[in-house]
C-alpha cells in the first residue's frame, strides 16, 4: 500500500466510513458509482475492484466487458449529504485484457494529453466557471422550468431568494475540499455560478464532476432541481462553463506571462491561442456536445458566436482576462457549457494548444468590437469564421480534424461520433412544438 492509500483507509477507520463509492465516467460525462462496504477499501487499492463495463455508455463490446477500478488516493472525499457515513473516491479505469489504463476511461485520455504537455515542460492549469439554473419540482417531484427567483445579475436578497440554496451547495463544497472563489445570481432569473479556485488539469476535471454532483445533490434536499442543461429557456441567457487555462513552465513560472507584451501575453500563449482558435469548430463538438449546447451559441446572449479573440469584449470566442499578477495571465474559452465531458474537453482545448505551440502559429489581432453586430461582409473582411450552428455542422468538424481525433484517442473519437450522429438525427426527425405552432394551423 502508498502511504496515501494508507492515509485514507485510516481516515475510514477513524471517520467511521461505511461506504465507498467508486466512481468513474462514461464518454458522455455521466459519473457513474460502484458502491463497496468501506471494509474493500484495502482490496480496492490492492487489487482493484472488477466490474463488468458493457452496459457503460461507450465502454466496451459485450465480449470484452471485464474492467476493473483503480482508485486514486488523493481524490478521497467524505459525501457531505449522507451523514458522513460514505465517501468517494474517483478512480482510473484498468482494461483486465493488457492490465493497462482502458483507453476508453476519458480520465485516461486526459491524464495522456497532459503527458504530452509535460514533455513540452508544461503543467497545465485550468478554472472552470459553471452556471447552472434552480427550477422548481411539480408535485410528482418532476424538474420544471419554473424558477424559484426573479434576481439579475449579482442582485442581492431580498430578491435573491435562492442564496440560501446557494449557501448551502456552497458549504457542501467546502466540505469537499473545494475553494470557493466567488459565487453570484447570473443574469437570468433562476441562473447561478460558483467558480472555484484554478488547479492542475486532471483535478479540475474531477471537480467538475464531483461539482455538478454536489449542486445537484444540495438543491434536492431544497425540493429544487439544479439543471446544467445550456439553454433550457428560449431567449433568455444560457449557462456557459467557461474555461481559463494557462501553462506553468518547470521552474512554476507563468509561461503565458510576458511583461513586455502588449496583453501580457507571452508569444506561447499567442501560439495555444492560435492552436485553439484553429481547432475551434472540432472543439466545440466535444464541448458543446447536445444538441441543445446550440440553442445557446447564439448572437445576443454573452455566449460566443464567433471564431476571434479579445482583450475587451464579451462577444469573442477567447477573452484575455485582466491579470492583477504575472501568474494570473490566462486565457478564457467562452463556448464550453456544462453538458460536457470536461476531460474530454480539457483533452481537446489543451492538444489544440500544444499544438499552436509546436507549430509556432501566429495569433491573428484581437477584436475590440462588438462581434454580434458586424454582417457578413465585415466578418469576411475581419478573416472571422463561426462556430457550427447545430451538434451535425460541429460532428462535422470533428470529423475533419485529424488533431483533435488524436486528442481524445481513435476508441473515445469513434464511440463519440456515433453517439453524437445518432443523437442529432434522433433531434433531425422530431417534430417541435414551434413548428407545430407555426405551421399546424397556417397551412
Ligand atoms: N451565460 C453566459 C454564457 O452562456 C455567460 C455570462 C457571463 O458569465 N457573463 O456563456
Ligand atoms: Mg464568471
Ligand atoms: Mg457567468
Ligand atoms: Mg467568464
């Protein structure tokens, strides 16, 4: 046994733990439990625990459907809401074939690009900002889309009537070990964001599903449904989980910063920024992965249309934040929403910029207007491209990018086209209620 593994199972003993639930994702993002008697847990970091993975989204064919889990110490957690009698811990999916990590563990596929940035002498660190909507449950305890406040952005109480939920989800993460940086009403009435504090890749993508999880689990105890869905009110905003990376060089330092820069910005991070804008289209397949992630990509709704970037405004796709210290200088992807899978999206975001790096593309110029009113013509003159209007144009995209398909692995690659074709000609042949408000009666 690791002396960390060791460290956890004597907090087991001592917290007087009950339960383990070992979790993993599927390709879609969903975490999935294997709940073990706390008594396994040496087994568990021994041996590792066998499950069969062929009725797991993506996994594996039904003849080679032996897995087994292997959990990473470091990502043991005490579940705040079942009295602290059962904990988690996230672990790494084994193929009991070769005794290797499966290549379809979408943990696996990011713990690999960030091999790679390694070799490039990078660490990688990333801070996500999910928004996510409160609704109402009927009777029947069924989500609505009714919310439960009529608040704007950062409006206070008394109008903020969820800030007790939101106090609650926000001491939930705190138990979890989460730093919580800031939390506020989003603009739209029933909308939430809780950014916690940045950290290396791989972690970030374990809290974000551990976050979702909470807030989830936190707002039914307040017979509230959280939703992460991006767009489940027309005409309003959406909820975006936008995403700041930056590269951290072996001596700590900021490989984005350069003083000398009229944004701050070094000439790597000019280069990950041009890899990311390159690779935008595929991308935003794997991090606007439903087909409803579209219904939010679009003009007039802080959600980015647009293939540029900015240092000043909102409506581009990549924004230079200010950076109050050289190791705050980052950059922000706007388009990813919380439907994704965020190791698969941190996968495809972070291969896209290691490759601007490697091959030393060029930035274009920043955008200083507002994007959402420029017509064609002037978006043609600006060299600006837009992001895929609907989940087909985006599995296009990935289709046609050799980069990003190396990104996630040709297993994860080929299981999340065919997942992600079939759900858009499933939305395809549906008939909406706008078309038959429109037309049932015209025509
Ligand atoms: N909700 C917006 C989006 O869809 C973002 C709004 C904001 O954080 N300023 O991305
Ligand atoms: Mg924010
Ligand atoms: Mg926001
Ligand atoms: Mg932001």
């Amino acid at each position: 046994l690791s002396a960390e593994a060791q460290r956890v199972i004597d907090e087991i003993e001592e917290k007087d733990v009950d339960f383990l639930r070992l979790q993993f994702t599927d390709i879609l993002g969903t975490v999935k439990n294997v709940a073990v008697p706390a008594t396994q847990a040496e087994k568990a970091f021994t041996d590792g625990i066998y499950f069969d993975g062929s009725s797991i989204e993506g996994f594996v064919r039904i003849q080679e459907s032996d897995m087994r889990l292997k959990p990473d110490p470091e990502t043991f957690a005490i579940l705040p809401w079942r009295d602290g009698r059962s904990a988690r811990l996230i672990c790494d999916v084994i193929d009991t074939s070769t005794g290797e990590p499966f290549e379809g563990d979408p943990r696996t596929v990011l713990k690999r690009v960030l091999d790679r940035a390694e070799e490039m002498g990078y660490t990688v660190n990333v801070a996500p900002e999910p928004e996510f909507f409160l609704f109402e449950e009927d009777e029947d305890g069924r989500a609505t889309t009714k919310t439960n406040d009529a608040g704007g952005y950062f409006d206070l109480a008394p109008k903020d009537l969820a800030s007790d939920v939101r106090r609650d989800i926000i001491y939930g993460l705190e138990q979890m070990d989460f730093e919580i940086e800031a939390s506020h009403h989003e603009v739209a009435e029933g909308q939430h964001e809780i950014n916690f504090e940045y950290d290396d890749a791989l972690t970030t993508a374990d809290n974000v599903g551990t976050f979702r999880t909470v807030v989830r689990a936190i707002a039914a105890q307040h017979d509230l449904h959280a939703t992460f869905m991006p767009k489940p009110i027309p005409k309003i905003n959406g909820s975006g989980m936008h995403t700041h990376v930056s590269l951290f060089d072996e001596d700590g330092n900021n490989a984005f910063h350069d003083e000398d820069d009229e944004f701050n910005l070094s000439d790597t991070a000019h280069s990950f920024l041009a890899g990311v804008l390159e690779h935008a289209p595929a991308i935003t397949a794997v991090a606007d992965p439903t087909v409803n992630s579209y219904k939010r990509l679009v003009p007039g709704y802080e959600a980015p249309v647009y293939v540029a970037w900015s240092d000043r405004n909102r409506s581009a796709l990549i924004r230079k934040p200010a950076a109050r210290v050289p190791a705050a200088s980052r950059i922000e992807l706007r388009s990813p929403d919380p439907s994704c899978n965020p190791y698969l999206a941190f996968a495809a975001i972070i291969t896209a910029g290691l490759d601007g790096i490697e091959e030393g593309l060029e930035a274009p110029d920043p955008v200083r207007e507002n994007i959402y009113e420029f017509d064609e013509e002037k978006r043609e003159e600006y060299g600006i491209d837009t992001l895929p209007a609907n989940l087909g144009e985006a599995v296009s995209a990935l289709e046609a990018d050799e980069v990003i398909e190396e990104a996630l692995g040709e297993h994860v690659y080929e299981k999340f086209i065919e997942a992600k074709t079939q759900e858009y000609d499933e939305f395809r042949i549906d008939v909406s209620q706008w078309e038959l408000d429109r037309y049932l009666e015209t025509y």
